[in-house]
C-alpha cells in the first residue's frame, strides 16, 4: 500500500491537522517506511510463540482476599481538612 501526498492531503483535513504543502511529500515517505516496516513484521512467524507481557517472568505476589473492615478509620479521617460521625465534610455542590 503506497500513501502518496493527496492521501495525506486528506488524512490531515479528516483529522483537522494543519500541514503545509511543503510537509506534504515527506510525511507520505515517512507513512510509507512505516507501512513497509509493519509489512515485514507481518512476515514474520510467530505460531506457538506465546505472549510477552514482560520482559522479566515474575510471578505475581497475591495476598489472601480477606473482607475487612479497615481498621484505619481514625488515620483516614485524620487527613480530611472537616470530619463528622467517622465520614468526611465535603461542601454540597448540589442545590
């Protein structure tokens, strides 16, 4: 798939980009060299290889899923500038 100057011409206007006729010509080779490089990457083989999601294989540290009730009610509303019958004040936003 080649992209000449009138189809960027025409990308730009739907994405309401301002370009320049003079940026025109070198943004179309640039979109090329990038279809081309995801052409090859499209060539390559990658049946049986399983995905990545990290470069480094971790396991992941769970802790127990345990309901508690915090504990902490006192340290959490010691933050909050206004406080009352253990929730925060805040100023109605709502008429």
């Amino acid at each position: 798939m080649a992209i000449d100057a009138a189809t960027v011409r025409r990308v730009a206007h739907l994405a309401r980009i301002k370009t320049p006729e003079d940026r025109l010509e070198p943004l179309a080779q640039e979109l090329n060299g990038i279809l081309n490089w995801i052409e090859q990457l499209n060539e390559v083989d990658v049946q049986g290889v399983e995905p990545m999601p990290s470069n480094v294989a971790q396991p992941l540290r769970l802790r127990d899923d345990v309901v508690t009730d915090g504990a902490k009610v006192d340290a959490v509303l010691s933050n909050a500038p206004k406080s009352a019958d253990g929730f925060f004040v805040v100023p109605k936003v709502v008429d």
